[in-house]
C-alpha cells in the first residue's frame, strides 16, 4: 500500500473516529469497573493509589485529551501505561497478566496512528 493510498479518504479522519468510539466504549468500561468494586480513593494504600494514577486515571485524561489534540492525548495514555507497567514491574518484580491493561489502552495507540496519518497527508 502506497502512502497515496493509505492518506487518501482522509484515512486519518476514520481511524480518529474508531479512537474516539472505541475510547468512549474503554472509558465506560473503566468507569462501571471502578463503581462496581466501590473505588474509594481514601481506602487505598499508597502503592496502590499511585498505580490507580496512571492506570487507569491516566489513560483515561489522555483518551478525553485525544478528542481535541490527538498526539498529545495518545501520548499521555501510552505513557500513562507503560509508567503503570514499570510501577507493577518495580513493586511485584513481574509485569500485570492479561491483556486487560493493553485493550483498554488500545485506542491511544489508535490516535497516535491518526496523528501520523494527518501529518503525512497535510506535508504530501
């Protein structure tokens, strides 16, 4: 696929609406998670509130972020997860199981993907 092809239909514009669908649909998630297990802010420990910043507090401000800057906003998320990883990493000595953490993260990724599309089509 040529870069032609790949910027043409305004490609960045349908990836950066997937992102923001599919951030709605994480943050939704995240946030009946929270209220299912009663989040209560001032009954955590300190490791674990620290945690809860960048993931998924974090990930979230960086998603919301994305709707109006999108390589900000998806850098914030990214590197609000990989902080969350290397915290877990650091305190239990293995990274998180599963791929929770990644799907709920993925539309960054997804954003940072349509920055790079939209800056390729406004320099071509």
């Amino acid at each position: 696929m040529t870069t032609d092809s790949l910027t043409s239909l305004n490609s960045g514009s349908v990836v950066r609406w997937i992102a923001r669908l599919l951030g709605l649909a994480s943050i939704g998630i995240l946030a009946m998670f929270m209220i299912g297990e009663g989040y209560n802010p001032f009954t955590m420990k300190a490791r674990d509130a620290m945690m809860t910043v960048f993931f998924p507090l974090g990930v979230v401000f960086g998603l919301i972020l994305g709707w109006r800057r999108e390589f900000l906003g998806g850098l914030i998320a990214v590197l609000g997860l990989a902080t969350f990883y290397a915290l877990h990493f650091v305190e239990s000595g293995r990274f998180p199981r599963g791929w929770a953490f990644l799907i709920f993260a993925s539309p960054a990724f997804l954003l940072l993907l349509s920055a790079a599309l939209n800056r390729i089509r406004r320099a071509s």
